[in-house]
C-alpha cells in the first residue's frame, strides 16, 4: 500500500513540474494569466464522526488524511471538479442505520464538486459522489467545502479547506488541512 501512495505522490509532484504556456485573458476586467485547469494537493487530519475503538466504545477518532483536488474553472469564479480524499489509517465506526460496528481500511472518497469563488481568496463548494473500500460497503456521499487561497505567483497557490462529508446512513467525517495548487 505504501508503494501505491509513493507512486500517487511522485505522479503528482511530476505532473506539477511540466511547463505548461499560458494564454493572457481578460474577464470581468481582471487579467487572467493561469490556464483553466487546476490541481491542488492537500494534506490534512479528518475527525470521524460516530468513532469507535475496536470493542466498540466511542471515542474521539482522527485520523490522518490528503486529497487530491482537479477543477476545470468554466469562468473566473465557477468551476467543476473531481476532488478525491484518502483517509491513511484503518478506523472503527457504527454504522446510524443497523448500530453495528464497521471497520473501514483506508477509504477513498471521490467527489463530483461545483466550485463558487465570488472573490479573490475564498471559495464554496457543494458536491456528491462515493467512499469506496476494498472489500467494504460503499456509500454515498455529500461534500460541503470552503477553502481560503492566496496566490503566491505564477499560477501557484497556497490554500486552507475546511470539509464536511456526510456518508448516507453511515458516518460524518470533518477535514480540515493545507495545500498548494496549480493553476495549469
């Protein structure tokens, strides 16, 4: 598994690295120099809601996590995008439908997400999709984020998110962490 994350990261870190040319555009009277594509890495810790120990009594449950985040902006302030989550460690929940104990190992939560950024730095975005585990149940997924950006330049960006996914007749699960996206 661990070789699967290595190569995950190196294939990010190099696609980062390709020199990409970007046309100048104007929109809404701003200068748009970055493409319309965009890939932001974050690392990240999640609180797992309804958490569990293994003999099933609660407890306060995080656990480490990153994302892997693509958009394509359609206009300088909306974009759609798929942002996908991993969750690093093997974690206990009960499930809210059946009150049994669950063991999830390492899920990985793809998202389809609507982006909206009405200013410079701060960004909303809304979006469904799947947490999936070999083996395991899947469920249904609904992401609400709000990320805080700042340009450092040329195309790159520095940025705080905040999550809350709600996994239908499941578990909640709250990130918060860091990253640096780019503009392609």
């Amino acid at each position: 598994m661990r070789n699967f994350y290595f190569g995950l990261c190196f294939t990010v870190v190099s696609f980062l690295s390709i020199p990409v040319i970007a046309q100048e555009e104007v929109e809404d009277g701003i200068e748009m120099e970055e493409g319309k594509h965009s890939l932001a890495f974050i690392l990240g810790h999640a609180k797992i809601g309804q958490g569990r120990n293994a003999e099933g009594e609660k407890q306060f449950t995080v656990v480490p996590s990153f994302a892997l985040d693509y958009n394509y902006w359609i206009s300088g302030k909306f974009a759609l995008g798929l942002h996908t989550d991993f969750l690093n460690e093997i974690f206990f929940i009960e499930s809210e439908s059946e009150g049994t104990l669950i063991e999830r190992e390492r899920p990985i939560a793809p998202v389809l997400m609507g982006t909206l950024k009405p200013g410079e730095h701060w960004s909303f975005g809304l979006g469904f999709g799947g947490e999936f585990v070999g083996g395991g149940e899947t469920y249904f997924v609904t992401r609400i984020a709000i990320e805080y950006g700042v340009e450092i330049r040329n195309g790159w960006e520095v940025l705080g998110s905040l999550t809350q996914d709600l996994r239908s007749n499941a578990y909640n699960v709250t990130g918060i962490g860091i990253g640096i996206a780019k503009k392609l």
